[in-house]
C-alpha cells in the first residue's frame, strides 16, 4: 500500500520562478490498484511520480510504502521496492550492454561478484518468450540495435523481475508508433494483472485512462482534483471526465496531446 | 637494418609496450566502461613508480607491487570521493589529485625528485636469477610483464562479468538504469577508480624496477600516451567482448611502441613522444567527429555552388 500525506514541493523557491509543482497532496493506493492518473501540461503528474521514487526530496509531507517510511529515502534505495517506467525508451536500460547483461542487473541475483548463471540465462529467456519479439534468441546482443518498442518491452521486465510494491508508469508508450505502443500495453496489462502489481500509470489517452485500471484520478496545479473509481467510474465517458475537468479546475482541459486523442 | 636489429626493437617495444598497456588496461576500465577520463593518472603512475621504488630499496620487491596497487588504490579512492561526495566535476577531481601527488610523490621518495635502484633487488632481477640458464634467461624482462598483463586482463575478464561488474559498465553507459536497479552509481564509481588507479600504480612500478631509476616526470604525460594506446586498440579490437577488448587495449599500447621505437630509429628526437601522443588522440577523437559532419559540409559546398544557377 501507499500512503502519501500532504506532500508539497516547491521548485525554485524564493525567485521570479518559483513554482509550486506539489500543493499538499494526498494520496492512498491500495494493494493490486491500478490507477490512471491524468491532467494539463504541467498538473504535476511526472512530479508526483519524482516525488514517489525520490529523484528529490519534497519539501513537507510522508510517503509511506507499506510499513516502510520512503520519505527521505535516497533513489536508488527505494528502486528496490518501485519500478518505473519512462516514456524515454532509452532511458531504462543500458544500449553498450547485452540484453541479458541488462536483465541480470535488474534481477539482482547472486552477491556482487556473482556471474549470471544458466538457471538465470534459461529464467531470462522464458521470461522474454511471452513478449513475442523475438528478443530471447538476442540475449548477447547490444541493447542499443533494439527499436524503441522492444526496449520499453525490455525495460518492462526489467522493471518487474522482482515484482515490486509499486509500478509507476509515466506515459511510458507516448513515444512508441502505435503498433508498439498497442503491443506494450497489452504486456503491461498482462504483467500486472499476473503479478498483482500495485500500480500508478500517467497517459494522455482518455479512452486508455478509464479502460485501463480500478481507479482514474485527474491532476491539475500539483493537486488531485477528481478520484473516481469502482461504479462510477465504468459509466465515464471522455465527455463526462473533460465536465468535471472543468467544473474542478474551473478552466477548459489544455493538454494539447490529450485533446488530440479525444476525436 | 639487419634482422637482429629489428628484433631487438620489437622486443623493447613489447616490454615497454606491455608495461604501458597495464596504465591502459586501467583506462580501458576508468575510460571505457566507467565513462571517467582519469587525470590523476599521471600522478597516480609516479605514485605507483615511487612507493614501489621506496619499498623495493628498503629490500622487498614483492611487497613492493602490494604497496604500489594500494598507494594507487588510494589515490582513485580519493579521486572518486572528490567527484561523488564533494560535488567536484570530475575532471577537475583528477586535476586536482594529479597536483596534490607531485608533492606526495617527492615526500615519498624522501625530498628528492630521483631515486636510483641500480644495486636494488627488484621483481625482475628474481626474474633473471630464477630464469638464468633456461633458454628464456634473456627474456626475463618480458615474462614478468606479460605474466603481469595477463594476470590483470583475466582478473578484467572475470570481473566485469560480475554483478559488480555489470554495474561498473552500466554506470558509464546509462547512470539511470544503475539507480533503478538499487544500486549506488556513487558506489560503482568508487569502485571502479579504485581498481583501476592500482592497475595505474602497478605499471608505474614495474616501469620503476624494470629501468632501475625514478624521477619525479616518470609519470607526465601518461594519460594521454596511454589514451592513444587505448584508441589505437578500439580501432583493431573495438567491438566484441570484454576479453577481446581488453586483449585490444593491449594490442594498441604494443603498436604505439612498436610506432613510437621505429620512430626513434628514424632519429626522430626522443623528446616528440609526448606530442606524437598528443596527435594521436586528437586524430582517434575528433577524425569520427569530423567525418560525420563530411555531409553537412559537402551539402553546404553544394547550396553555396548551386545558389544562382537553379538547381537540377
């Protein structure tokens, strides 16, 4: 579970630039819930999810990841329980290493002077089997010759090898073309629905943020301004989400890329 | 030149050649893997060379090899704290240790700038003892190097399979991906200039004992004869796996001898090494740099031709 209480984070504090990205926000996830999170450019979705895997340090408030008080936790401490996933494909896996030599590192197994093992290597194999990309029969090479479909896919086991107690997805198939992305999606929900992942999922597709998941909440000015979920949340249309958009935020939704898959 | 000349040449290319790739096999891990150009290494070199030499006159070669890794050791541990802990830019970090060593080097070597160890047992002179009478007496010098070399690529080899390893190589190539898989990109830079700075100082050693003297300038200059040697390797044995490259690194300090002797016999002064170096990682560096702006050059040339006369 996640408990986030009245976190706030100023960026800039004290100049001509100052802004509030986090406005006393609070938040609960439950075990196995899987939240859509959607806003405008700049609603502070990308920071919530800086705040919760700690690439800084809010300024007030808790984050609480089951018993375990992440508050002050450094980034690389906390990766071992959260998983995330950028839309940078690049950016999650290592191009100059093998694709086994990346999901070695991931899984973690063995002390540091262990090698990977051929228990590891045929674990590493079944695991990319299922992706249907063929990357299994790649394992020695470079992970840079990958296209960035197969790297996020990558980057996705990597980030689930050991299931972590939290999943954040940031828009992580907005830069893939839209067969990769369809494809991505598709391993994401059959990973999570396996593995039971507690998950947050930041998109700019309406459609995908009430299709997908238990629970969609709406962001904007580093506040949470709707939470729907359960029975009310399945009557949604896209329509309904853009009214309470604007009867929350008391202006017209602006994400340029949202407006553009609502056609 | 006679055929005997030649060999000799080749041979004291290899020796040097071998004890030099030592300082590149450590580049080869700084550099290449962990995306860290050393600049300490100069001064890390003469460390190795000096307390190597202090030790081995005090009447321990062995001991003395030890004592060299770990003075190196040290200094990549200092290095790396400078660029990890205290927020200093990696580059000045070295800088700034390569200062702080000249004068260390010259309290180490008893305020003088000059050791001799003509009448000092060193690893080599064992060598020829253990060796004399066998048809490799005359090869001793070598031996001891490769055997040196050897030992370091297959430690390389094995190590950078390891988990550690991994995260060593990672570090250099995506810092990102070494945090969100729990592990401290601080950590692995520490790490990995602490190994390498011991490979630095055991070739300052060996350089040391094999010439019997030490000066205070063994050292200058290093990091670039040792970056072009470095360079010329990924040119022949760039790709592939880590035994091949680190064999390549080899490869290039061997050939930038072989260059740098043949050269010599051409009277070229002794005193051009250091430029000669110089040249060299300028052209390994920026020739790729340079030829991938070729098209933009060549369709500048061609906009600026074709202006006034329609294109067709």
């Amino acid at each position: 579970m996640l408990t986030i209480s009245h976190i706030s984070k100023t960026f800039n504090p004290g100049t001509v630039n100052a802004k509030k990205a986090l406005d006393d926000l609070s938040l609960t996830v439950r075990d196995g819930e899987f939240v859509t999170i959607i806003g405008a450019n700049g609603a502070g979705k990308s920071t919530l999810f800086n705040a919760i895997s700690g690439s800084f340090i809010t300024d007030s408030g808790s984050i609480l990841l089951d018993d375990l008080d992440v508050t002050l936790l450094p980034e690389y401490k906390r990766a071992r329980q959260i998983g995330r996933l950028f839309q940078d494909p690049l950016r999650g896996s290592a191009p100059g290493m093998s694709i086994e030599e990346n999901l070695a590192l991931a899984a973690g197994r063995g002390g540091w002077l262990g090698h990977i093992s051929r228990a590891d290597r045929e674990d590493f194999r079944d695991r990319l089997r299922p992706l249907g990309m063929g990357l299994e029969d790649r394992m020695q090479q470079p992970v840079g010759l990958l296209s960035g479909g197969q790297r996020q896919a990558l980057t996705l086991m990597m980030a689930t090898v050991n299931p972590p107690k939290l999943l954040l997805l940031d828009e992580h198939t907005a830069a893939l073309d839209p067969a990769s992305a369809e494809k991505v999606l598709a391993i994401t929900r059959r990973i999570v629905e396996e593995e039971g992942l507690t998950c947050l999922m930041v998109t700019h597709n309406m459609q995908s943020a009430l299709d997908l998941g238990s629970r969609t909440i709406m962001m904007d000015r580093g506040r949470i301004i709707f939470d729907v979920a359960g029975e009310q949340r399945a009557g949604l249309t896209i329509t309904d989400l853009l009214e309470q958009f604007k009867r929350a935020a008391g202006k017209a939704l602006d994400n340029d890329r949202m407006l553009l898959g609502v056609e | 030149m006679n055929v005997s000349a030649v060999l000799s040449l080749g041979q004291t290319a290899l020796e040097l050649g071998l004890i030099s790739s030592l300082t590149v096999l450590a580049l080869f891990l700084s550099y290449s893997m962990l995306n860290v150009c050393d600049l300490s290494t100069d001064g890390c070199f003469t460390l190795g060379a000096a307390v190597g030499a202090v030790v081995a006159i005090a009447g321990h070669p062995y001991l003395a090899i030890l004592a060299a890794m770990l003075a190196g050791m040290l200094s990549g541990c200092i290095t790396a704290l400078l660029q990890t802990k205290m927020g200093i830019d990696s580059l000045l970090a070295g800088i700034i240790v390569n200062t702080g060593l000249y004068s260390i080097n010259i309290a180490v070597m008893g305020n003088s700038s000059l050791l001799n160890m003509n009448k000092t047992e060193t690893v080599f002179t064992r060598a020829k003892e253990l060796l004399a009478g066998t048809a490799l007496a005359e090869q001793y010098r070598m031996l001891v190097a490769l055997l040196a070399v050897a030992l370091v690529v297959v430690f390389l080899s094995l190590f950078l399979r390891t988990r550690l390893g991994l995260a060593i190589r990672a570090t250099g190539n995506n810092p990102d991906m070494v945090r969100s898989s729990s592990i401290n990109p601080a950590f692995t830079t520490i790490v990995g200039l602490c190994i390498s700075n011991a490979f630095t100082g055991l070739s300052g050693c060996l350089l040391a004992q094999s010439q019997k003297s030490v000066n205070i300038d063994i050292g200058t200059g290093m990091v670039t004869i040792a970056l072009a040697s470095l360079l010329i390797g990924n040119a022949f044995l760039g790709r592939g796996k880590i035994p091949v490259r680190a064999v390549g690194a080899v490869l290039g300090a061997f050939l930038f001898r072989l260059v740098y002797t043949i050269a010599l016999r051409f009277h070229m002064p002794a005193f051009m090494l250091k430029l000669v170096s110089s040249v060299i990682v300028i052209i390994a560096i920026a020739g790729p740099y340079l030829k991938s702006r070729m098209p933009l050059l060549k369709r500048r040339l061609r906009h600026e031709r074709g202006r006034g006369e329609p294109e067709c």
